[in-house]
C-alpha cells in the first residue's frame, strides 16, 4: 500500500556520488558524508548504510540524537557531530563513541567529565574560525584553547577543522583562499606551539569539487553525496576549470498521486484567495500534497510531472492540497501518479527547478521534506 505521498531513494545514484567523490579524493583521504537533516531530506539510516557500504570512511551529523538513531541502527562507523553538544548530552555522546566539535571551556570540561565517568578517551575536534563566524574559536584564543585541552589526559585532540563562508556562492573565490590561508597558518601555528593534530579537516562539497589543496586528511561533502550541485557557481567553477569527468546522480523523487479531476468552466477562481482565475474551460487534478509535506507555499510558476507531461500549478499551496492544469493531458485519471520532484520517462523537475520557483536553495528544498513520508529504496 503507498501512502499518499512517497519518496524514491535510487540506491544506484547515492553509490556513484561516494565512487565519484572517492575518485577524486584518492584512497587516502577520509571521506566523511553529511548526514545530517534526515541525510538532507533522503533518509538517514538506509542512506547512511548505503554511503559507508560504497566507501565512505566516517559519517558526520548534527546532533546526539542523529548518532544515536545511526548507533541503535547497527551502524559502528566512526561519527563526527558538527553541531552543538548540549552539556548534559554530551555523556551520552563519549558512551556512543563520537567525535565532538569543541569550541568552549565548558564542553570542553563536560567531555574531560564524560570521559571519566565513561572509562573512555573523549575524541574531539577543534574548530577555528576563519571568517564565517558561526561556531569556532578565534584565531586569538586558539593557542590557550588547545594547551588548555591538551592538559586533559583523557581526551584526544583528534582534529582542527573550519568551515568556509562563501566557496560555493561566488566563482571569485579570493574570501576562501583567505580563509585556506587561516587555518593553514593556525595547524602551523599549533605545530609549532607542540601540538600536531593528525586530521585536518575544511572542505564541503565545492571545496572538495573544485579546490585539492582543501582536502587535507579528511573532506566533509553534504549535497553532492545526493547528487546535487552546491550552486550554479560552482558547476560554472568546475566547467570552466577542472572537467575531470566529475558526475553527479540525484537520488530523490519525490511522488504523490491524483485524488480528484474535475471540469470547471471559464471565469471560475482556483484555491484559496482567488488568486488564478481560469482563462478557459479547464480540466484540474486535485493533488493530496501541500506545505505541511514540505512542499513549500512560497512556490510561484511550479509545474509537476502527470503521464509524462508538464502540468502548471493553479492557485495557492494549501496546507495538504495542490491543483494541476492538466486541460492538456491526454488520458488523465484518478490515482494516477504524479511527479512533483525528480524524473519521469523523458522529462525531469529538478531540486534547482522547485527551489528557483520557491526562492530558496536546492538544500531546503529536499530537507524539508515531511520525515514522515516514506522513503523508499529503489535500485
């Protein structure tokens, strides 16, 4: 039985993204897939198996609770948690084997805490900032910062990590190298001080595309590993500069089906607000899928896919319902499928397609995408 709304994971594609980035990167460096939000919209357990059984090395996520859902599924693979460690999780989080993201005293004596209660070493990774100023710490403070650390015998400072601002906004990339410049001069600046980090780590997925001298011991990829470029920059980038054979495969469809079609004469107003009048006899499927789903209410000029055809939205997002032009369609009826995300036979509406119609990025639009819609496994 489907439900009313589902998602198709292609198996096949998620595997040529890891062989594609494996390829590039060499057998050496650590390949540490983001998982994180629901492994961007495609589900985080059966995604996660099929990344580390195609040769990912680590698997990186946000939260205690995403290492703890992979840990419960069986999975043993080292993970890397980037986000904010609440300190009363952070036990857990030393029990469950993980690599922590360390930029405060007070994690860093809840770690040192953990580990002793826990019997185990407390893995962590140092983030310095180097201009995108979210979580990190100064470049001032670093020194102190990592003596202090040292000072604990029961935790390893396994990593020195950063994140760039805009390597993937812009083809002139003078901020990034910059910002390279940075955490190259803070790894100098920590050897030199007696403290050699063995992993060093910077590069998402434009970085790790476009720029080898980034990758250093381990890359950290997210959208890529999905099969989606991380903007139209960095394809122009990669076009432009490097064409190595570098190919990605998206792995979502995203499918729903019709629920009603029905004949409403010229003049009349569609959906809430009457916002579209009809300008001719038209033939509408009502579709059982809205903003509640994830499918964004902002969406202006979006169109789905019914029998391999184009169909135009009419009128507004509803909480659970959207309405297709389908006056065009040959041979329409009730429960037939419908493609609002992905491809059919010879036609395909693309996450860059549904985000320039929302106005957002390819990112949210596949992680918002309801978690408690099945995501299914397909070859």
């Amino acid at each position: 039985m489907r439900d009313l709304t589902w998602v198709e994971i292609s198996k096949s594609s998620l595997e040529n993204n890891i062989h594609q980035l494996r390829k590039i990167i060499g057998k050496k460096t650590i390949l540490c897939p983001c998982v994180k939000a629901n492994a961007y919209g495609h589900g985080l357990i059966e995604t996660s198996k099929i990344f580390l059984n195609a040769g990912a090395d680590w698997l990186s996520v946000n939260s205690v609770y995403e290492a703890k859902t992979l840990r419960d599924s069986g999975i043993k693979s080292p993970l890397y948690i980037l986000g904010y460690v609440p300190l009363d999780s952070i036990k857990l989080s030393v029990e469950l084997d993980c690599r922590l993201v360390v930029y405060n005293y007070e994690t860093l004596n809840a770690v040192s805490s953990a580990s002793t209660s826990t019997g185990k070493t407390g893995k962590i990774h140092l983030k310095v900032e180097t201009g995108t100023n979210r979580q990190g710490i100064l470049y001032k403070d670093l020194k102190a910062f990592a003596k202090i650390a040292k000072t604990f015998k029961n935790i390893e400072i396994e990593g020195l990590s950063t994140h760039f601002s805009n390597i993937e906004d812009s083809t002139d990339h003078s901020y990034a190298e910059l910002q390279l410049e940075r955490f190259i001069e803070a790894a100098k600046t920590l050897k030199e001080t007696g403290i050699d980090i063995p992993i060093l780590h910077c590069a998402n997925s434009a970085a790790t595309i476009l720029f080898k001298k980034t990758r250093f011991n381990m890359v950290r990829p997210g959208i890529s590993c999905y099969g989606m470029w991380p903007s139209l920059e960095t394809y122009n980038t990669y076009i432009q500069e490097i064409k190595n054979g570098f190919k990605l495969s998206p792995a979502l469809t995203w499918k729903t089906k019709i629920a009603q079609i029905k004949n409403i004469p010229i003049g009349e107003a569609v959906g809430y607000g009457c916002t579209y009048i009809t300008k001719r006899e038209t033939t509408l499927a009502v579709i059982p899928v809205g903003y509640y789903d994830g499918y964004d209410r902002s969406i202006k000029n979006g169109l789905v896919l019914i029998n391999d055809h184009i169909a135009p939205l009419r009128g507004r997002i509803c909480m659970n319902i959207i309405m297709a032009d389908i006056t065009d369609i040959p041979g329409v009826k009730t429960e037939n499928e419908v493609v609002l995300m992905g491809s059919s036979k010879t036609t395909a509406l693309t996450a860059e397609d549904f985000a320039n119609w929302a106005g957002t990025i390819n990112y949210e639009v596949t992680t918002r995408i309801n978690e408690r819609i099945p995501r299914i496994i397909i070859k």
